[in-house]
C-alpha cells in the first residue's frame, strides 16, 4: 500500500515527576473539552496462581471511595459537571479515563491523585464483599448466562498452556475471589498501584504549564514504589505446535465456529501485516468471509476475524462464524479455513490493498477526532512500548505494508498454530 503524509503528527510533549509517574500532553483547540487517562501496567497477566482476579476488581474497588471522595462519588461528581468515566482491564494494563469541560480537568486529577494515594483508607471487608457480589454478577450476567459467552474463556484456555500468564481469564476465578482475604487485596493495591507505574495523559484544550503544576501539586507527593515487581515472563513458542480442539454443548440457539492462531507480539514489525490480513479476511461485506460464508454460499449468519495485540508471549487472531440453519457445519469449517489458507498461497489482489489502505485511513481520520481514542493510544504506547509517538506512526506503518508481507503472515493460519471452539445447542434446551 502506498504511503503518504495524511496527518499532521500530534504535538506529544512528555515530562515525569521525580516519584516516578509520566505525564503526557496533547493540546487539542478543537473543541473544550480534555480526556484524562491513567495507565496502570498491570493486569491479570500480573496475578499469581490463587488469586486471579484482582486486576479486575481493582477496577471496581477504585471507584468505591478514598480519603476524600467518598463510595460512589467519583462518577457522580463527573456525571455532575457534563463528563464521562469509566475503566477498563484486561491481560497487560488497566486504565482509567474520564472526558469532561476542559475547565474540570482539575477535580479529575485531584480525584485520581486522591485515590492512588488513599485507597486503602476505604478499602474494608464491607467494600470488597460488596464488589466480590459485583464482579461475580458481572461474571454470571457477561460470560455465564450470555450465549457463547465463554467463547473468549475457552479460546485462551486453549491458546495458551497451564501456568502461562495469558491462560486464564482477566475477570478471574470466582474461587481465588472468594478466598481472597482483605490483606490479600490491600497488598495487591500496594504492590502495582504506584506512580513509578503509571503514564498520565491529558489530551484536548488545556494549558500545559497549569497541568504540570496540577499534577506536581496532586501527585507530586505520592511516594513511588521501591519495590516495583518484574513483570512475568511472557515467553512463549509460536507457532502453538499442533491443532487444538474443542466442543462445547451449551445452550445455544445455534452451533457456532470459533477459531484461534497465535501472532507475533506488539513491538513485533510483522505484527502490522498481520493487521491488515484481517481486514482483507473479514473486515465488512466486501472482505472474502463475508462474501463467501455469508453471501454466496450462505453457510454462516455472521463472520469475524480480528487480532487482538499483546505485548508479550504471543499475540492472538480470533475468528467466528454462527451456522446458518439448515447449513452443514463440517462445510462452514472447511470453506472458513479455505478461505485462510488461500490468502497465504495466493496472496491478496491490488484491488483488496487499495480497500484496506482506504479502511484504515477512515479509521485513523476517525481516532484522530475522538480525544479519548488519542488519549488511550498514547497510554498503550507508553506504557507497553515505552514510546508514546508510535501513535503518530501508526498509519504510515500500515499503508506501508506490502501484499507479499500479507501473504507471509496468513502463513499463521496453518494446521498447526490453529485452535478449533465449536458451540452447539444442548439437545432440547
């Protein structure tokens, strides 16, 4: 794909506290308002055998009361002034963001100062079996009571072996929750929730100068940790070494094909290519599943396929096709990985590239006017890769990707790097 200058490259500026902590800075006039996003390097990848979960419940826990906000205040506080916040976990960070009136970007500092600062002066045994019930609802209503809900569960159970930090899931076991004990929890809190781990950005209508001194002021005093702990080692063999296989009977309305390949990891170069075969497989109605699966044979009511980055171990490609009734499963499985491996012996048209270049220049354009996007990007960037700017790079990488370096990347769907899920209807249910 041709590469051409399309964006003019953020104005990223970098400064950190002597605790420790990045911040990162973007001015953004567009319109008044800032998004604040604090990224945490530590995830469920972080847990240790017998108390899994943890990651995710602090993301729970963190908006539960500190010092001087006290249970439920942090949301209402921004709810109150015109914003939004929310959180996320998953396997190597969690992070916390929030987009307000860029005349409130103050309140959103202190209160994520405050709690990094004093969340263990509102963490008791009330507040963490309140928040166990939550995450277990949270379980049963997202994974276990949804139709293939425990698609993803199966998917990286089966990706990747016993004992590797990536194998069990990110919302934990309700086991290790139940057993963990408030010291448990407290010294998880202590251990990753520092400002030496951590990257602030602020991105939208700010001034600069004021929010340096905001956050010296607010977080300026939270000592860092000494004792920071190396991350686990992520080491893992591609390709997986051999098909892994297997069925699930559930109650399900219809049988459903999942499908798995490990992928290189984030900082890997090839990792973009891989991208950009995705796309070309499954990206809209004009990708080859599509038209294939779902159109012209109709074998399947629906088709994705999609890379899901890590940054370290392996990185995942996941797929799925629900079968169309009356449809022959072993058809849609076959046709689904014929579609696969044909793009690594024949490669993808001018005509596919020039699509695909077309698709990611539409989505760049469209990051580039979400500051919460730009915001979450630069964290990820920073605090996996230790290099924020690759954000302004990312579209040239892409369109710099070549077919061939496609077709060498959809080498990753052979036989033996491909995990097979199928989910079928419980007889009667």
């Amino acid at each position: 794909m041709a590469t051409r200058q399309l964006l003019a490259p953020l104005p990223i500026h970098e400064k950190r506290l002597a605790n420790g902590l990045r911040i990162i800075t973007v001015v953004d006039r567009t319109a008044p308002v800032a998004a604040v996003n604090i990224w945490y390097h530590v995830g469920s990848k972080d847990e240790r055998p017998g108390r899994t979960g943890f990651a995710h419940l602090f993301e729970h826990l963190m908006f539960q009361g500190s010092e001087n906000v006290s249970k439920a205040e942090h949301l209402s506080l921004v709810e109150s002034i015109g914003g939004n916040a929310n959180a996320t976990t998953w396997l190597d960070r969690t992070n916390y963001f929030a987009t307000v009136p860029a005349e409130w970007v103050d309140l959103i500092l202190w209160m994520e100062a405050d709690r990094l600062a004093t969340l263990l002066s509102g963490l008791d045994q009330v507040n963490l079996d309140n928040q166990r019930d939550v995450v277990k609802n949270e379980k049963r209503s997202s994974y276990d009571n949804q139709p293939y809900g425990t698609a993803y569960l199966e998917i990286f159970a089966l990706a990747y072996p016993v004992g590797h930090p990536y194998h069990h899931p990110t919302i934990g076991s309700m086991e290790d929750l139940d057993a963990a004990s408030l010291e448990d929890v407290r010294n998880f809190f202590s251990t990753w929730y520092a400002p030496n781990n951590a990257v602030l950005t602020i991105v939208g209508d700010i001034d600069e100068a004021e929010i340096y001194a905001s956050v010296e002021k607010y977080f300026g005093g939270i000592p860092a940790s000494p004792t920071l702990p190396a991350h686990p080692d992520l080491t893992l063999a591609q390709p997986l070494g051999g098909e892994v296989r297997k069925t699930v009977m559930d109650k399900v309305p219809d049988p459903r094909l999942h499908l798995a390949f490990r992928a290189p990891v984030l900082a890997d170069p090839d990792l973009e290519a891989v991208g950009i075969a995705t796309q070309i497989l499954a990206s809209g109605r004009g990708s080859r599943l599509y038209r294939r699966l779902v159109r012209d044979e109709q074998l399947a009511q629906d088709v994705e396929l999609s890379l899901l980055p890590f940054v370290g171990g392996a990185s995942l490609i996941v797929g799925g096709a629900t079968l169309r009734p009356g449809a022959d499963q072993d058809r849609l499985e076959r046709t689904f990985i014929e579609e696969l491996e044909r793009l690594a012996s024949e490669g993808p048209t001018a005509v596919e590239m020039q699509r695909v270049a077309a698709l990611v220049e539409s989505s760049e354009l469209a990051e580039r006017t979400d500051l919460e996007e730009i915001a979450d990007g630069i964290g990820m960037y920073a605090t996996l890769l230790n290099d924020p700017e690759r954000i302004n790079r990312d579209l040239e990488l892409a369109l710099a990707v070549t077919a061939e370096q496609v077709q060498r990347a959809a080498a990753l769907f052979a036989a033996e790097n491909r995990v097979v899920l199928w989910y079928l209807p419980v007889e009667g249910a």
